[in-house]
C-alpha cells in the first residue's frame, strides 16, 4: 500500500499504478451491477476521479480496496437512483426464485467455441437474474475474490448478514446452471 | 458435525472463510458423509463454471489519459480540503465554538474594564462636585476658599469639567 502512501501525498505515477492495479477490477463490478459496458467505463471514471480527490479522507491505507468498491458501489446506486439499469427484477423471478428468462440449452449445439459463447451467456443471464441485494455480493465474493469482512465493510452490513446472502446467492446460481456443470 | 450444519456453512469453507479448527471439522464430515460431498461437489463445480466463463470487459485504451486529463492540478487535494473532511467536522466546529467564545470573553472582559474605569471616574466626579458645591458655600471663609480654588484645580485637570471663573474675577464684586 505504498502506492496510495504517496498518492494521498499527490504522486500521480502512484496514483496511475493504484488506477492500473484496479480499474479493470471495478470496471467489471460496475458493469456487472449496470449491465453497460458504456455506463460502467463512465461510472469508472467518476469512481477514480472521486478517489483522487478523497484519497486524504482514507484513514488506513491497508482498507483502500473496500474503500474503493465502496465509492464505486455509490456510483452505481446513484445511477441506480436515476435510471434503473436494465436487468430482470426480483418480480420477474418465479416462485423458486427462477429467472422468468429463458437460458438456451447450450447441450444441443455441438460446437465448442459457440458452446462457450452460449456459456457466457449461460452465467451472465444467470448473474443478471439475481437478485440486486445478492448479485452484488455474489459478484464481490465469486468474481471479485474479496474477503467476506471487505464485503460487509463495502455493503455496509454485517459479517453473517453478507454471509448468509452470500451462501443463498450461491445455491441460486447453483440452481440456475446445474443443466450445464456436466457440459 | 451434522450435515445440516455443514450446509449452512458450506460456502464459507468453499470461500475459504471459517476458521482452521471449523475446515478441519468440515473437511472430515464431507469425507465422511456422501450426500454432503455430493452437495459440496456441485456447488465448487458451479462456482468453477461462473468463474471460468464469466465475460470481463476491459477499459477502453486511453482511459488514464482521459482520467488525468480530468484530475488536473485544480482537483489535486488542497491542505483546505482538511477542514472540509466529515470525521474532522465536530472537531473543527467545536474549536470555531472554543474561539468565538474567547473573543467574547475578551471583548465582555474589555467592556467590564471601561465599566469599572466610568464608574470609578463617574464616583469621583460626584465626590468633587459635592464637595465643591460645600466649598463655594463656604467661600466666605478662608479655609473655604483655598478648598475651592485647590478643587479648581483639580478640574482644571478633567477635559470633561468646563472651568469657570472664581469669585475674584467677577469685576462686580470689587
């Protein structure tokens, strides 16, 4: 955390290397929460210019990560506030919790390189169909790779709440693709 | 350990986030219990799927250049974006409450002082002019007369105290 030692002094180099280490990383959040790669590059944006600014407001250099996703979760509530990003909404869920959108049966065509493709497809509808309150975490902790304490430091809630959100957005995603773990 | 709570904590051991004692307890129940490691196999083999085929989306070439184009010198932190921090808020607020009330103290001190000093004259001048007011009835003695021409004096000192004539001025008492 040396990098934002003296990016809080007003070094920019350490500051580009802080931007390069984890724009993509919050990138893909935003993007995962919005669904535009447009929207999130922009959201992007604001987070760094936001943490440019407010990095001297950072108490403990070793918690920039949460404090990061956390300007960026702001962000993305903000936009979420303004215009709802275009996803399925936890209405659009069945009584199981299923996603009223249909997943393609990727089984059937034999093709690897279309196969993968419809697997993209396969997880990001499935992401998508989660509910906001577990994609979020679920995208934090199965994607992100962030400990379940950074999560409940970024989301604002506590330690076995995050967990228990957690292990339900797992089973759910679980749910959604089990037709195609053998594949 | 019984399997329902292994289910429960399931995803934590997956995750990595229970504590060494608790893996090890976990770890020996999915060994032991087949509907347990059936559970957990598919669960790691739904985590493997959407870790390897989810879509990452990259920044778009130039975007530090365009970030920094828009962090010029004029958004870089100043030392007044200190009294602007939240958490320091209370402090700040409490010590511009600390300073106006020392320059109320002071200047309600200062005030008192001029009080203290008007009161004091103010007292003396009475005193003076009341023992002037004796003095001029006793003009016709000679102890009378050295009293008032010595309070004349002392007037004389006042800027405030016009000063007029003694009775030997006056041309009609000749």
């Amino acid at each position: 955390m040396d990098w934002v030692r003296k990016a809080k002094k007003g070094d920019i180099g350490s500051f580009q290397r802080l931007y390069e280490a984890f724009a993509r990383r919050v990138l893909n959040f935003i993007f995962r929460m919005v669904n535009s790669a447009e929207e999130a590059e922009d959201l992007t944006q604001e987070t760094f210019v936001t943490v440019y600014q407010k990095l001297g407001t950072l108490k403990e250099n070793d918690r920039f990560e949460p404090w990061l996703f956390r300007i960026a979760r702001n962000y993305i509530y903000q936009r979420y506030r303004a215009r709802p990003p275009n996803m399925v909404s936890v209405e659009e869920l069945d009584e199981d919790g299923q996603p009223v959108t249909q997943i393609p049966d990727v089984r059937k065509n034999p093709d690897e390189s279309y196969q993968e493709r419809e697997l993209e497809d396969v997880v990001e509808r499935t992401i998508n169909a989660l509910p906001e309150k577990y994609r979020e975490v679920f995208v934090l902790s199965a994607i992100q790779r962030l400990s379940y304490q950074q999560i409940a430091e970024i989301v604002g809630r506590s330690l076995p709440s995050v967990k228990t959100d957690i292990h339900r957005a797992r089973l759910a995603v679980r749910r959604q693709v089990k037709d195609y773990l053998k594949v | 350990m019984d399997c329902r709570k292994c289910a429960e904590d399931m995803t934590a051991f997956m995750d990595g986030e229970i504590s060494p004692s608790h893996t090890a307890l976990m770890q020996s129940h999915i060994d032991a219990c087949p509907a347990c490691a059936e559970e957990y196999a598919s669960l790691r083999k739904a985590a493997d799927l959407v870790q390897n085929h989810h879509r990452y989306v990259d920044l778009t070439p130039g975007s530090w250049n365009l970030l920094h184009a828009r962090i010029g010198p004029e958004s870089r932190p100043s030392i007044f974006d200190f009294f602007l921090i939240r958490r320091w808020s209370p402090v700040m607020a409490m010590a511009l409450a600390g300073l106006a009330l020392i320059f109320g103290l002071w200047s309600y001190h200062r005030y008192q002082e001029s009080e203290r000093a008007l009161r004091s004259y103010m007292a003396e001048y009475i005193r003076v002019r009341e023992a002037r007011t004796q003095a001029y009835h006793l003009t016709s003695t000679r102890e009378g007369r050295a009293r008032f021409e010595y309070l004349d004096l002392r007037d004389e000192e006042n800027p405030f105290v016009v000063v007029h004539g003694t009775t030997e001025d006056n041309p009609f008492r000749k």
